[in-house]
C-alpha cells in the first residue's frame, strides 16, 4: 500500500501529455487552466471546501482481493492507484466486479493493474464545485482525485460531497453519469 505521504510526491505528466507517458490526462487538455475558475470576489463553493481529504494509494500489483478487503474496510467504492510517485488509474468496486469476477479473475491472484481504469480525470482543489460537476458530467465518473498545482493529491471529491453544494451541482453531475454509454468511463 502507498501511503498519503508517498502519493504526495510528484503525481502527473504534463497537461497535453501523450500516450507514451505514464497516463493519459482527461480533463484541461486544451489548456492550463480550466474552463472556470473562482475567484476570491465570487460567491462559488470551492473543491477544497467539500472534498474529502483522507486519501488512500493502492499499488498496481495488489490482489483484487485486498482492494476490495480495504475499499470494504475503509467504506470506499474507488481507490486510486499510484506507481513510482505517479497516480496511473483507479481501481473501483465496479472495475473489480466487471472486468474481474465477471470475466472469471481469480480475485486472489488478479492485479489491480490488470483491471483498473486508465486514465487520470481530475480537478483541482482551487476550482470551482460547479467546475468539477460539469467534468463528472462530461466523464461519467463518480469521483474524481483532486489535485494542487503542484499535481500532488490532497483529496478526493465524490458525489456524495457535491450534495455539500446545496446540491445543484451535485444535480448537474449526476444528470451526465446517469446517461447511458456503451464506453468505458474513468
């Protein structure tokens, strides 16, 4: 397991990155900042006001079985998973269900590099809530790492916490995931 303090260290590729490098960066790719950021004079609610904070790193050579005993332990669906101080996917109860046990994995012997999601979709902690729903929207996923600028992870921000946001985020981002989509999600 990696712990806070090793996943704090430098995390992510270059925005823009190319499949060559370690993973693929989702969101902001068409610049370097995002689409709307908060400012000081605005009334929006941060991710870092409504995020959660206690985060845990997984290794990419960990059994199905022990994720899916320390998402259970620690009452989490996703856990993202870091390799030499960089975050290269995410492992989810989904992920473990799907293309694990449904594809007839033995949970005990199966890395979780075998069937994570590739593909880093994140946020920043300084950006507006209304900003990280819009990209959960548009991703499909349900949670998102949240890094600072100096890529390092310090939080992690779920559905759950959108509901923080007198919920019309949390509206707005559930809207888009609960499309239906014949392609893989992050």
């Amino acid at each position: 397991m990696i712990s806070l303090a090793l996943a704090a260290q430098t995390l992510a590729a270059p925005r823009g990155s190319t499949a060559g490098q370690p993973f693929q960066v989702l969101p902001h790719a068409d610049g370097e900042r995002p689409r709307r950021w908060a400012r000081k004079d605005e009334d929006a609610m941060l991710v870092q006001e409504i995020m959660t904070r206690r985060v845990e790193v997984i290794d990419p050579e960990t059994t199905l079985a022990e994720a899916a005993q320390k998402m259970r332990d620690e009452a989490i669906g996703a856990l993202p998973v870091g390799e030499n101080d960089r975050l290269i996917g995410m492992i989810t109860d989904r992920d473990i269900v799907v293309r694990g046990v449904a594809q007839d994995c033995a949970p005990g012997d199966t890395c979780v590099r075998e069937v994570m999601s590739q593909g880093i979709c994140y946020c920043f902690e300084d950006e507006a809530v209304e900003t990280a729903a819009e990209l959960m929207s548009e991703r499909q996923v349900r949670r998102l790492p949240v890094l600072n600028h100096d890529r390092r992870l310090v939080g992690f921000l779920a559905m759950a916490d959108l509901s923080l946001d007198a919920g019309r985020a949390a509206q707005s981002a559930l809207r888009g995931v609960s499309v239906p989509t014949d392609g893989a999600r992050g």
